[in-house]
C-alpha cells in the first residue's frame, strides 16, 4: 500500500519538493525587490551609490549568499525534476539526483560566498 500526503515526509523526495517549492516563492519575492531597487538606481542620480553602501552591511552580504542557495537550490531541484520526467530516471536513481541537486546547490553558493565567480 503506498503512503500519501504528509506520511512521506520522511523522504528525502519530500524535503527536495518543499526547498523547490518555498525557492520559488522566495525568488519570486525577491526578484521585484531587485527591479525596485535597478529602477531607483537608473531615475535617481546619487540612489545607485547610497544602495552600494547599504549593501556592504553584513546581513546583506548574508542575504546575496541566501540569495544564491535559492537560486541554485531551484536550478538543479528543476533539473532534477526534468530528468525525471524526460529521461524517466526514478527509484534508485532518485537518492544519487537528490544527492546532486543539494550538492550542487551548496557548492554554488559556497563559491558565490568565497567570491570565487
């Protein structure tokens, strides 16, 4: 008998669709922030410049890293799930494309964070 719903949260395929889904929604949070912030930059003279000292602020440099997890953790997670459905690749493929997709997540935003790219 297959388990549904919130029984399989013990999965680590859950856990890859709840960081997929709560990613997206961050991102789509985050991405008219960034807008708001470009168009201040592009209408007023001295905004790009106060905007670049804000961001020197710890926590900010915090969020860009943040920022950058999100992204990669939504990248390979859609990936992974394209694999899925295009190449068919399930069962005990699933544990090695999980593994992949948190792996390179962190790898990415550990590079971005060392300022490495």
């Amino acid at each position: 008998m297959m388990r549904s719903g919130w029984a399989n949260r013990g999965h680590p395929a859950f856990w890859a669709f709840v960081v997929h889904r709560i990613s997206g929604v961050l991102l789509a949070v985050f991405l008219p922030l960034h807008f708001l912030a470009l168009s201040q930059a592009i209408a007023v003279a001295g905004a790009l410049d106060a905007f670049l000292a804000w961001t020197r602020n710890p926590w900010v440099a915090a969020s860009e890293v943040a920022v950058v997890f999100l992204l990669a953790a939504h990248f390979t997670g859609g990936l992974r799930l394209l694999a899925i459905e295009f190449i068919g690749w399930k069962g005990e493929t699933q544990n090695a494309l999980l593994a992949l997709a948190g792996g390179g997540a962190v790898f990415f935003a550990l590079l971005f964070a060392l300022n490495l790219v």
